[in-house]
C-alpha cells in the first residue's frame, strides 16, 4: 500500500462529498420529474421534447446511480485497505491517476491494455 493515512483520508472525504452532491442531484431530479409529470401539455410538440428531456434525465440518473455505486466500492475499499490496488495486477495505482479519478480499480497499464483489447475485439 503506497497511500499514506492522510492520503487515505483525504480520499475517502472527496468520495464522501461526491456521493452526497450526486444524491442531492438525484433527489431534485425526482421532485422535478414528478412535478413535470403534473402538468398537462396539451401540444404534441411540447409532449415530445418533453419526452426527450426525461430520457435525457433518465440516461443521466442512471449514470450518476452507477458512479453512487462505484463511489461506495471505493468506499468499501478504503475501509478494507484495499484502495489503491489495482483489480488486474495487484500492483499500485498512481496518487496522482487516484487523485483524477478515485473510483478506479485498475493502475492506468492495465486499463489500457484492457482497452486495447476491446478495441481489437471491435475491430
Ligand atoms: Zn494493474
């Protein structure tokens, strides 16, 4: 483990922050979802971009679920000491690849390998 308590600490406060924005954000989505939900619009154009709004909405509510998700394996992590090791190699992830991103699990060699390998499975 290359990460020092303090850093650690500092980790888990920036997860921590994260979450609850994204949690509010969620719980203001949903208020104004239902609220919209409310009104009646009786133009099928208004109808219609209000439908592509709510997919929009919904397509960003799903992610944010998703990162609210990974935030808390990083959490668990950093619990069980496992933060900063990479899934693939064991090795250690990057302060500085940890601090851009936190909720990664892999050190940047093996993400990009393992994206190098999707690419070819695509092509
Ligand atoms: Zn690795």
């Amino acid at each position: 483990m290359a990460l020092t308590k303090t850093q650690l600490e500092a980790f888990e406060k920036q997860l921590m922050d994260w979450k609850s924005e994204l949690e509010i954000g969620q719980s203001v989505n949903v208020q104004a979802m239902h609220e919209q939900e409310q009104t009646s619009f009786p133009d099928p154009t208004d109808q219609a971009s209000m439908e592509t709004d709510r997919n929009f909405e919904l397509r960003i509510k799903d992610r944010e679920r998703k990162l609210i998700k990974k935030i808390n394996q990083a959490l668990e992590r950093i619990k069980a000491g496992e933060f900063g090791e990479c899934d693939s190699c064991g090795g250690d992830i990057s302060v500085k690849r940890l601090q851009a991103r936190p909720v990664t699990t892999q050190c940047i060699e093996c993400k990009t390998a393992q994206e190098q390998e999707e690419r070819t499975r695509l092509d």
